[in-house]
C-alpha cells in the first residue's frame, strides 16, 4: 500500500473538472482503492474523491464510523434520490485550515458500483448523507467553498494558502 499526495484548491485540475467514469475493474483499480483508503486514514479525513490524489476518476472512498473500520467505495456513483435542505459546515482536506457552510440535502439515495463493478444503492442522511455529497461534488468538479460567495471564497483561499505555508 501507498500514500498518495493529496493536491489542494487551484493547484491541480483534476480538482476542477468532471471527473472520466470507470469502464475498467481491474486489479490495479483495486490497489488504487487500497492506497485510496490509506490516504483517507492518514489524512484523518471522512471521504476521498480521486480528483483530490490529482487523477480525473470517478471514484470515492468513504468511512464515517468512529473506529475508522467500515470504509467503503463509490465508483460511477449518481444521486437518485433527494429530499429536504439544510446548511452544513465542512472541511475538505484540498481546502486544509478552512470550513465552510454549504447547502444540502437531509437525504440522499444513491446508486454506485464497487471495486468489482457491482451495482448497489447506499442511502443516509446526517454524516453519510453529506459525505455522499460532498464526495459525488468533487467527481463534478465541485468544491464545498465553491457554494461560497466569491468574496468569502477569496478568504478561505487566503487562509488555506496560509495553512499550507506554515505546514511546510
Ligand atoms: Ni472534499
């Protein structure tokens, strides 16, 4: 397994576009998924979408349990079903050292694939449910500071450049 660097906000593409879907379900794409996880734990984050590793996939691993022991992954993933709406404040691991609130639904269903190309349907709301959401952005090239105004983008922009150079 690897650890494999995770790019931040306007410094990589891949963030920034719709990510390609899978066709392949291979060996590697397993591995890629393993490595994906490690990411996830080391970066103690809850979610992790390929565009923040810098590769346009669409492809996520999740984990939301406490024990970081239940992780799981959406390939091809689509919302098919939303209800409600509600203001959640966020972290994103490519905008380190900021939150910001963002608008979403109480609720989702959506349909996916796994590591082996099967299809399932996964549904929550809480945690889970903004985790699908904030995870299924980032396959669209969305951002949690995207929702911001430009203004308050520019700040949390300013405040992560900050973050990054004292991280250095
Ligand atoms: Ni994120």
């Amino acid at each position: 397994m690897a650890l494999i660097p995770i790019v931040y906000y306007g410094h990589h593409p891949a963030l920034h576009k719709i990510a390609e879907p899978v066709t392949v379900f291979d060996e590697a794409l397993t591995q890629l998924i393993q490595d994906m996880y490690e990411t996830m734990y080391h970066a103690e984050g809850c979610g992790l979408a390929a565009p923040q590793i810098g590769l346009s996939k669409r492809i996520a691993v999740i984990d939301i349990s406490e024990e970081k022991n239940k992780p799981f992954c959406i390939i091809n993933p689509e919302i098919i079903e939303k209800t409600g709406s509600e203001l959640m404040s966020a972290g994103c691991l490519s905008v380190p050292g900021t939150y910001s609130t963002t608008p979403r639904a109480t609720h989702v269903k959506v349909r996916a694939q796994n590591e082996t190309g099967q299809f399932f349907e996964i549904e929550g709301d809480g945690l889970l449910g903004h985790c699908l959401q904030h995870e299924i952005d980032h396959l669209f090239g969305k951002l949690n500071i995207d929702y911001l105004s430009l203004l308050k983008r520019k700040m949390s922009l300013k405040k992560m450049e900050k973050f990054l150079k004292r991280a250095e």
